[in-house]
C-alpha cells in the first residue's frame, strides 16, 4: 500500500493545466526564497505540451507570474540521442515548450545531456552527475541534490522517468545519475536519475493524460505493487501529487479529497483550490500540499 494519495483528475488539459499552474508557482517561489533559483527536473512524453499550457498564459496578477529567469531545468531522464531527434526529452521540452517562452517571461538555464558522448552511456550519465554536482554541492558536500520540483510522467506499466518495474536500478543507491542499455521501451540506451535522487525533491507531482492511465493509477496509489511510480510515492516525504486528465472517473481508488470546499469543481471533478495549493486551509490532507 502507497502513501494517502493526493491526485486530482480533470477531465481535460484545459482544466488541468490552471490548476498545474499554482502548484508550480507555489514550489517556484518556495524555491526562490530558500536560495534564489529554482531547480526542477522535468521528465518527457505528454508533460511538456502539458507545461506549456500551464505556464504560458498570461498571469492573472502580480501573485500569478512565472519568472522563468529564475528556472534551472534539468531532466530526470535523457535517451542516448542527438538533441535534434525526435526521442529526445529535450528536443520535445524546446518544441513544445522553451521555443515559445515570451521574451518578457525570462529565459531558463536549460542543462541538456553532452550529445558528444551518446556511443558511451556509462560517461554520459557521469558527465550529467557531474553537472548536478557543480550545480547542488559547490558549496557544500551533500548526500544526494533536492530539486524544488520533480515533475514526472507516468508510462502505462507504471515507469517513471527511466526506471522501469523489475529493472536493477531500482536497486541502484550509490550514484545520482545511472545509464540503462536495456530499456524495455525504445530506444534501450538512456540515462536516468537515481530513485533516492527522485524521492528526496522538495515536490513531486506526476502528471498523466488519457483515461487509459486509470488502472495503473489506482495500482500506483492504491496497492503500489512495487511499480516505480509506486516507489517514488512511498519513499517521498510526503508522498507525491498526482494529476490527470479523464473523461469521467469510475472506479474504487481513493482520491485523497479533503473534507473541504478544496475538493470538487463545479464539474465534478477532483481538483484543488489556490487556497489548497497554498496551504492556507486546515484540512489534515489539504497540509499535505
């Protein structure tokens, strides 16, 4: 059995995405006040076109801005190929995303992979440890980095990031960044962080897309059955956040509603208020944000 769950479905992107957005803000500008910068790692698939739609509308007001300036963006994974294919999870982020971030927003400091090193993916995954390292112990010796934000895809087998069910590296503690050749989803030659890495960022939210993702979901959040995703939400501190989009949920799995307004839209569907999100209201599990 995985942690309480905290997920949030809605039943499109339209409506996921505003509520995406403040969740987002509010690691933002935590991790701005702890030390000036904030650092997220993003993951590929659905998540960047779903970003986008988050974080590239207009602000509502001065408490609605995203500073891109202030981002530092790294990725939880990388497949072993030029930063132009279309494989690449930072080629997809580019498109979908940092290509279309209004001048007046700022400019991220993107940290992509060495593309000079994909034919040796054990160097590649130590070349991008070593940027992590320059980048979160340069002052001081730390055990493992803690990102601000990890946000991170959900596959229909319940892999997230390059950690797949049943795979060595969920075994794996000693490095950050490890290289996986034989990933059952193509292209096999990959690097990945660490699940320590993934389960010690300050917020974790999994974003999905589909009604086809219901069933993993409630493996995930419900009986864990030792799936990745699963992992990452036990070992969390106070287990991860999930949102996805379906056209109507239906089913047993718990949906971690608080016993307050911060529960349902007017459509029905689970989701969470400003208030919610920012932690002002008193609901045991609306704390949990």
């Amino acid at each position: 059995m995985g942690k309480q769950p905290n997920l949030f479905a809605f039943p499109s992107v339209d409506l996921l995405a505003p509520t995406l957005r403040t969740y987002i803000l509010h690691a933002q500008n935590a991790g701005i006040q702890r030390h000036e910068i904030f650092k997220v790692a993003v993951s590929g698939g659905s998540l960047p076109k779903t970003l986008a739609a988050a974080l590239l509308a207009p602000a509502s007001g001065p408490d609605d801005v995203i500073d891109f300036s202030k981002w530092e963006i790294f990725f939880a994974d990388e497949r072993a190929v030029p930063l132009t294919h279309e494989d690449s999870n930072y080629a997809l982020l580019k498109t979908e995303l940092l290509d279309k971030i209004p001048a007046g927003m700022g400019t991220p400091t993107v940290h992509p992979i060495n593309a000079e090193l994909l034919d040796d993916v054990q160097e590649l995954a130590d070349q991008y440890e070593k940027l992590l390292v320059a980048s979160f112990a340069q002052r001081d010796s730390v055990k493992l980095p803690i990102f601000d934000l990890l946000l991170l895809g959900c596959g229909p087998d319940g892999h997230t990031c390059s950690l797949f069910p049943g795979h060595p590296l969920l075994r794996e503690t000693d490095a950050w960044v490890y290289p996986i050749e034989d990933s059952p989803k193509p292209p096999p030659k990959r690097i990945t962080l660490s699940l320590p890495v993934v389960t010690h960022g300050v917020k974790i939210a999994f974003v999905a897309t589909g009604g086809g993702k219901k069933e993993i979901l409630k493996k995930i959040f419900e009986e864990g059955a030792g799936l990745p995703c699963a992992l990452v939400n036990e070992g969390a501190g106070r287990g991860a956040v999930g949102l996805w989009t379906t056209l109507r949920w239906r089913g047993s799995v718990s949906l971690g509603k608080a016993a307050c307004e911060c529960s349902l839209d007017s459509q029905g569907a689970i989701s969470a208020s400003p208030r919610r999100l920012s932690g002002e209201c008193g609901e045991e599990e609306c704390k949990a944000w």
